[in-house]
C-alpha cells in the first residue's frame, strides 16, 4: 500500500479530509504514531527496532488510532478533549476498526486490544 493509497483509504472510510499523515521509514523506540492536533497531523513511524517495517495490520491499526485523535479533536461537536483516551475517543476508534475491517478485526488486533485492555468496553458492545 503506497502513502496515497493509505491516506485515501482513511479519508474514505472517515469521511474526513483535513489532515495530513506522514509515513516515516524510522524507528521510534516510544510510538508508533503521535497525532499533532494543532496542525492535525499524524505521524507514523513505520520500522520496527530490527529495521524491518511493521505488518499491514499494524500499520492500519495505528493509522486508525491517529485518526480517531483527530476525528475526538476537530469533528465531535459540542465536545472537548479532556483526555487524550477517554470514552469518545475509544468509540470513534472502536467504530473505525470495524469499518475497516468490515466487522472482521484481525485476531493479532485483537489480542493486543485485549492485552492492553484500552479498548475493553466499546469491544464488548460492538459484539453481536
Ligand atoms: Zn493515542
């Protein structure tokens, strides 16, 4: 998947235009992506610590989590961000992994949700 290819995947699926994503070919060893809400812009860092770049899922996973800062930060009206990972910001998130995935989240997604445990509630309703 080229840069163009995964910004107008997110765009489609959001629906939300305004923000721009860098895809670097570095390794940080604290993120693998940080949102700027000021400039709304994601950065993502794509190689692992061996310098090989991160599965397609992974890259998917935390383009999401990038956009739902951004979408939590400049499209939820009549809200304000309190904490970067509060409740709305879980939901936005949780919706656009099962837009993505059309329902279907990969198990390693999964198993690091549930590891993390960030994700706990919105997961438990998006069950049906
Ligand atoms: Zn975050």
């Amino acid at each position: 998947m080229t840069k163009r290819e995964l910004r107008d995947k997110l765009q489609n699926l959001s629906g939300v235009k305004d923000f721009f994503i860098f895809v670097l070919d570095k390794y940080n060893p604290k993120y693998w992506g940080l949102y700027y809400p000021p400039v709304k812009m994601i950065v993502i860092y794509k190689l692992k610590e061996n310098g090989k770049p991160i599965g397609e899922n992974m890259l998917v996973k935390t383009c999401l989590h990038e956009l739902a800062h951004h979408i939590q930060f400049h499209h939820v009206k009549n809200y304000k961000v309190k904490s970067r990972h509060d409740e709305m910001f879980k939901k936005i998130y949780a919706d656009l992994l099962v837009k993505y995935y059309k329902g279907n989240i990969p198990r390693d997604i999964m198993a690091e949700i549930k590891k993390y445990g960030l994700f706990l509630e919105p997961f438990k309703s998006l069950k049906k």
